[in-house]
C-alpha cells in the first residue's frame, strides 16, 4: 500500500509539489503524466527514500520510504547502468546492495529477456534496448516492493519503445510488482497504467487520477474507447497545465 497525504516539496521559497494525495493499493500500476518541471521525477524520488525534505505523510506499506526498510527499485532515463560492470555484475548489483546476491543470478529472469548470451559484454557493446533489458533484469531481480520508472523507454526509438513496453507488461504479469511510472507519452500511459495520474503544471498537483480499462491489452489502440480515452486524457493535461483552468 502507497499512501500519501498532503504531500508538500519546496526548493527554497518554491513550491515544487503541493498538496498530494494518494492510496495506491499493492500490486498496482500507476503512470504519471503531466506537463514537463511539474515535479513529476521528484515524486519519484520522495517514493524512492532520497528526497527526505517534505512535508506530509509518505508511506510504503506502512513504514517511511527508506531503502534499509524496503527494498525499491528505480530505472532511471539512462537505464542507470554502471559502465564499468559487465552485464551480469550490472544485474547482480542491487541484489549485492541488498546483501542478496548468495542467491545468484536470476536464470530464469535472464533467460526471458535475452540476456544469457551477452553476460560478459559492457554497457557501451549494446544497444538501448538491451541495455534497457539489463536495466528491467536488475530491477526485477530485486523482487521488490516498489518499483519506480523515470521515463524509462523514452530513449528509445519507437519500434524499440514497444517492444519494450511489452518486456515490462510480461514480467509485471509475473511477479504483480507495484509500480509508478512517468511518461511524457498518453498511449504508454495508456498501455501500462491500470491507473493514470495527470498531474498539474507547476508547483506539481494532482488534477486527475483516471481508471484505465486498456491497461496491459496489446491491442488497445484497436478498441473503440482508445480513440475518447485518449482525447479525454489530452484535454486533462491542456486544462491541467493552464492555471486559469484548476
């Protein structure tokens, strides 16, 4: 359970978040859209343990966000991968943090993503997809409470962006992570959010959270609700990034 209330971050004598509010339940989900400098990556990193000055109530199953306390996982822009490791150090570096890596790595996990053939490569001899594979792998291999993604296959061409959208849809399905994701794109939103969150222009606040019924489905784009859902969600996002429309 992700629990949130009145959720206020300042830079200075900025407002950079106010006054947010969430219950997401286990197992859920969610992608976060809104206009760019909303505070969108910061929420992520008050979700995340790193941002400790706020005001509020911030709560992963019960406990303040803290990576001693649970175990969160984070995929940033960039993939996050350190160059100097190897594909397989890469994968085994969260569990090593976590003091878990005795339990070796994830063969199973490594075998769905194509991965057992590039083990021994370095970041810089693959490409943006397979690194976003080490990236998932890694992450996925935490096995953990939470999972934040920063707009993680927007580097990504589109064809590529696809394909990877389905790799996360599929291991999702597999171990029911909860998970927030921002994206700058609706049709991503879309695709991998069972719930939406549109978020206000700056200083960042919650103009609508929106129940998607196309969450996970390969062809939504074919459904009939694809085309008002998403002109639905556009119009919340031009409202949203007006202040004379909140």
């Amino acid at each position: 359970m992700i629990t949130v209330d009145r959720l206020y971050v300042r830079y200075d004598d900025t407002n950079i978040l106010e006054d947010i509010n969430l219950n997401l339940p286990t197992g859920i989900t969610c992608a976060v859209i809104g206009p760019s400098g909303c505070g969108k990556s910061t929420l992520l990193n008050v979700l995340a343990g790193l941002q400790k000055n706020y005001q509020g109530l911030v709560q992963i199953n019960g406990a303040n966000p803290s990576p001693k306390k649970q175990t969160i996982g984070f995929i940033p822009q960039n993939y996050g991968l350190l160059p100097w490791l190897t594909v397989k150090e890469n994968i085994l570096l969260g569990l090593k943090i976590k003091k878990e890596a005795k339990q070796g790595l994830p063969r199973n996990l490594v075998d769905n993503l194509g991965l057992s053939n590039l083990l021994n490569r370095y970041p810089n001899n693959l490409s943006g997809g397979q690194q976003q594979r080490v990236s998932l792998a890694r992450a996925f291999a935490l096995k953990a409470d939470l999972l934040l993604m920063d707009e993680p296959f927007s580097a990504l061409d589109a064809i590529t962006r696809e394909e990877m959208q389905d790799v996360f849809i599929d291991l999702w399905q597999k171990q029911k992570v909860s998970t927030i994701l921002v994206t700058h794109y609706v049709e991503e939103a879309l695709y991998l959010g069972q719930k939406i969150i549109v978020m206000t222009s700056a200083p960042g606040g919650i103009y609508k959270i929106i129940d998607n019924p196309l969450f996970s489905d390969k062809n939504f784009r074919d459904r009939e609700i694809f085309s008002s859902l998403s002109k639905e969600i556009r119009n919340y996002l031009k409202k949203a990034g007006s202040k004379n429309e909140r």
